[in-house]
C-alpha cells in the first residue's frame, strides 16, 4: 500500500482511477470546481496556487504523484498545464515523490511528411500545433526535471459507463440539429479508461522512469472512432452529421503512438476499442 496522491480526482480519467487506486492505497485525490467523487480524501486546489500545493503534498506525503490534471478544456489552458505542472513537479522533488504525468498524443502535429513521421515511439520529439500541444509539450519538459517520473502519452479517452467528452459533445450538436464534421484524416489510437487507470496503478510500484506510450492496440481515424461511440450510446439524429478531411492546420493529423514498449514492460492490457465495447467482452 503506498501514500497516492491524484491531482484532478474530478477528471474523466480521475473519476474511474481513483476509486481504483482507493481499493489498494491511501488516497488524497483533488478537484477544482466541483467535488463530483465525494469520496473521503478529496479536497480543493487550485494548482496554480504554488503555496497550495505545496502545502498539500507537504503535508500528504505521498510516495506517488499521479498528475491528471492539465486537459484541453478550461479557461487557462496554459496556465493549469504549464505554471501548475511546475509547482507539482517542484513539490515531488522536495518531497522525493515519485511522479506519474498525464500527456497526450496532441503533441506531435500528425504529419507524413515530418522529418519525425508517425507513428510515434517513445522517442519522437514534440512538435505541437496548438496551444495545448504545446503546454503539454512543456510541461514534459518541465516533468523529466524531476528524475523520478513516468510521463504517459495516450489518446482519446473513453469509457462504457460514463460518456467521454468528445462523444458529449457531439451529443449536445446533433440534438440541437447544428453541424458536426467527423474527421477521416485524423488518425488515434483510444484507450479505454480502464486500460489507462490499470497502467497507472501498475506504475505505482514499477522500476520504470521516462515516456512510456499508453493507448489502445486498435487505430481508428477520428470518424471512425467518434461512429462507434455514437452507436454504443445510442445517440440519434445524425442529419447533421458529415464526414470528411479536417482542413485545420491547428489540428494534428496521424498521432498513431507506438505501444511496443507498454507492451513489453506492462502486465496491463490494451484492448481496442471493438474488443471494449463488444457485448461480448470479458474485460
Ligand atoms: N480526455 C482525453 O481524451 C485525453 C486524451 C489525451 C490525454 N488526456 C490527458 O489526460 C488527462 C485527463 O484528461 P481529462 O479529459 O480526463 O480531464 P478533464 O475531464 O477535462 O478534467 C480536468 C481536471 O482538471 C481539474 N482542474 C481544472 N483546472 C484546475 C486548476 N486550476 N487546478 C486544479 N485542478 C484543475 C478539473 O477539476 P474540476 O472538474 O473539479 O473543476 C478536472 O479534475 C489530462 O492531462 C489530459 O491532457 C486526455
């Protein structure tokens, strides 16, 4: 049993890891806005707020920092991920904590012709093209300071219980009868949360240190993807539903993630996303 604390309890992925990481460890997991857990051991912060984190994991003590916190959505994208990953990672060090970061594949810009083409092993330099690439890309950079850490690179995320965000929000759009584009260039690999919480409990106590890929096996463009999260929660109309190239540029385009490394050190599996949702799954 060790000592965890989970920055961003409330997130989508922290909603089903913490809980998780409730049955084997002592858990201090927070929130910003809203406590939606109500589990014992939450507690507010804001993570831009040096003295309060440092305050927290000065008195928590945990032996393993899981940092969920520093997604796409917000009002200060730059600020939670960048300022507040700073005062994490500051803490972990004074504290000798070991520190698991959440990062995402929306680092790299997706590119074929990129001199670093995917797909991505754990290697691949960012080369982000948005502000949130690049926040989570500086944020790693602040994270591998602190030589105790894993960073974690994954993909979309989503869940059988619970609707992931991107599915919400297509939700929202068809019912309403506005437009929705579903992108057949932008290529991922989506992990179940499931998988994602299970590779960070494995972490825990794992020898590794450094990037390490987490996602699903099965690769799917975004249109694919966004279809059969459609179907699996039953969401109708689909009038105004298109599909077809993004023509973006501030969107990355193929961030395939190579998983032979998670594969090779993790007992964790990475299912696809058929093999998730089929009514026949065993997982
Ligand atoms: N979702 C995806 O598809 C995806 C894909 C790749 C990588 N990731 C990565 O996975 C991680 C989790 O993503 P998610 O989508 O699960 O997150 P999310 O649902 O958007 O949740 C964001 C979390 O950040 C907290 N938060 C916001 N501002 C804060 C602040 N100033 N101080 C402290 N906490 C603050 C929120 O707290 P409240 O809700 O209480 O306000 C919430 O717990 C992120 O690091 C993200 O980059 C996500």
């Amino acid at each position: 049993m060790a000592r965890v604390l989970i920055t961003g309890g409330s997130s989508y992925l922290g909603q089903h890891l913490t809980p998780l990481a409730q049955n084997e460890h002592e858990v201090c997991y927070t929130y910003f806005n809203q406590d939606v857990l109500a589990l014992p051991g939450g507690i507010q912060l804001d993570v831009r707020q040096e003295t309060a984190v440092a305050r927290l994991i000065a008195t928590f003590r945990p032996q393993v920092i899981i940092h969920t916190v520093g997604s796409n959505r917000g009002t200060d994208v730059r600020g939670v991920i960048e300022t507040g990953t700073r005062h994490v990672v500051q803490a972990a060090q004074a504290t000798q904590a070991r520190l698991i970061h959440i990062s995402t594949d929306s680092i790299f810009n997706g590119r074929t012709d990129d001199p670093h083409p995917p797909p991505y092993d754990e290697n691949a330099p960012p080369s982000p093209v948005n502000e949130y690439g690049r926040a989570k890309a500086a944020a790693e950079a602040i994270v591998r300071q602190h030589l105790n850490h894993v960073i974690i690179r994954t993909s979309l995320i989503y869940g059988r219980r619970v609707i992931d965000h991107g599915t919400a929000w297509m939700a929202r759009a068809l019912q309403a009868g506005q437009p929705v584009t579903l992108f057949s260039n932008q290529i991922r690999n989506p992990v179940w949360v499931h998988t994602l919480s299970l590779a960070c409990l494995e972490l825990i106590n794992h020898p590794y240190t450094g990037t390490l890929n987490v996602a699903g096996e099965q690769i799917l463009s975004r249109a694919e993807f966004s279809l059969k999260m459609l179907d699996y929660w039953g969401i109708q109309p689909r009038h105004t539903l298109t599909i077809g190239p993004s023509q973006n540029a501030a969107w990355p385009l193929d961030c395939r993630l190579k998983l032979n490394l998670a594969r090779q050190l993790l007992r964790t599996p990475l299912p696809g996303v058929d093999e998730v949702l089929s009514p026949m799954s065993t997982r």
